[in-house]
C-alpha cells in the first residue's frame, strides 16, 4: 500500500464502555432483576419498553449514566405499579443501582496489551459519556490511566462536542483517529468532521446507539478485535514521528 498512506494520526482516542471495558451486560443483568421486582405490578406492555421510553424522556434531565438510570427505574416502578411500589422495592431498586456503580471494571480481550503498545509510540486519549462521577471512578479503577496522555468526560457524543475537542487539543480532524464500538456516538459524528475512525462492535448494544448499518454513507474500517488496531495502523498510515 505504499504511496496511499495515511499522514500518521496526531490523536487516537478511545470510548471506554464496552470498548476498553465490559459495560452493556452490566445494564442488563439490572434491568433483569429490576424486572422482577415490578412483574406483580405489570398488566401490559413491555417492562423492558415502558423503561426505555422513560428513560428517553429523562435524558435531556438527568444524561447519560447509571444514576440517570436509576431514576428512571424508580419513576417506571411507580408508574407501572399505579404508585403502589412499597419502600421496601424501591430501597432494593437503589441497592441495584449501588451494585452497577460499585461493578469490578472488567477489561476486555486484548485491551492492555494494545493500549501498551500504541502508547509507546502514539498519543492516546478516551473520550467517554455519562455521569462524571462514575466515569472517574471505573478510569480510575481500570489500571489504564498512564496509557493515555488525555482524557474527556462528555455529556454527549456528536459531531460539535468532538470538534471542541480537536479545537482544544489542536489536532487536525484528517489526523484524528477514533475508536470505538458505538457508531452513533464514536464513528459517524468523527466521519462528519473528515475523521478516522474504527468501529470494533461488541457483543450487545444499547437500544439508543443502534442506527441502520445500510444507511451509513460514511467511510469507515471495522476490526473484530482491539488487537487487531496496531495491524491496521500499520497498514493504513504511516509511522509516527518521533
């Protein structure tokens, strides 16, 4: 592939749910056992739907994030239940809430590995959405942080939130390179803006990222492995400087 190389990335940002560590699963096995807590309650409907479509609603409110979420459990509870949810169950919804938050972070295949490799030779950063709070914490619990030479907790992920991003860090949207296994938030908004970017799906989606895979007009390469990357990068750009 010589002569059509790529300019070798000045950035390589990473999502960090369900791309550098296990996260969907997590949500749910706790809407599972929410679940069992309002069957009594539920005459019709989906419980599953009644709380996506609430969660929608409170997103503008409370954002991305476990606490959000555990809102919107709460208030689906009272709903489906006509107010008749006891103390007692929504005590052990919180508990639920409690459990997602305190969750070993469980480092996917490959992860370390790459991250050590790629960060000896390139700069890397994550950029992530949800609750501040949580996020800090599972970055700081995952053992990864002195992989990355920066990091971004966002409220959200388009296109005006990464070109801020690249504004603040100088780097050209050409020579920026994303990663991540969402790609309503981590490869479409970065295409937009004439970005890299490397969609490496996970096993489970959450129902609010999945977009219609046909209608993608947008350029973009997918790996089935983290570990794949460094191949990929070898392939595709040229070496860095440095």
């Amino acid at each position: 592939m010589e002569g059509s190389r790529l300019k070798a990335p000045q950035l390589i940002a990473f999502d960090a749910d369900d791309t550098l560590w296990l996260n969907e699963p997590i949500y749910t096995d706790t809407q599972n056992k929410f679940n069992t807590i309002i069957r009594p309650f539920l005459t019709s409907g989906s419980p599953d739907e009644i709380l996506y479509q609430t969660e929608m609603k409170n997103l503008k409110i409370f954002g991305y994030g476990i606490k959000g979420f555990i809102l919107s459990m709460i208030e689906t509870a009272i709903e489906i239940s006509d107010g008749k949810i006891s103390s007692r169950d929504i005590g052990s919804i919180i508990n639920l809430g409690k459990e997602m938050i305190n969750h070993p972070v469980l480092i996917l295949d490959g992860v370390r590995e790459t991250l050590t490799d790629l960060s000896q030779r390139y700069k890397l950063m994550i950029i992530t959405k949800g609750d501040l709070f949580d996020q800090e914490s599972k970055i700081a619990r995952s053992g990864l942080v002195d992989k990355f030479s920066y990091i971004e907790i966002v409220t959200r992920k388009d296109s005006d939130i990464y070109s801020a991003i690249l504004k603040k860090y100088k780097v050209i949207a050409n020579q920026f390179l994303m990663i991540g296994n969402s790609l309503k938030s981590d490869i479409l908004p970065v295409c937009d803006l004439g970005g890299h970017a490397v969609h490496i799906p996970y096993d489970t989606t959450w129902q609010h990222e999945e977009v219609d895979v046909q209608a993608i007009k947008q350029p973009y390469h997918v790996l089935e492995n983290i570990s794949h990357l460094p191949e990929y990068l070898e392939n595709y750009f040229d070496s860095p400087i440095g």
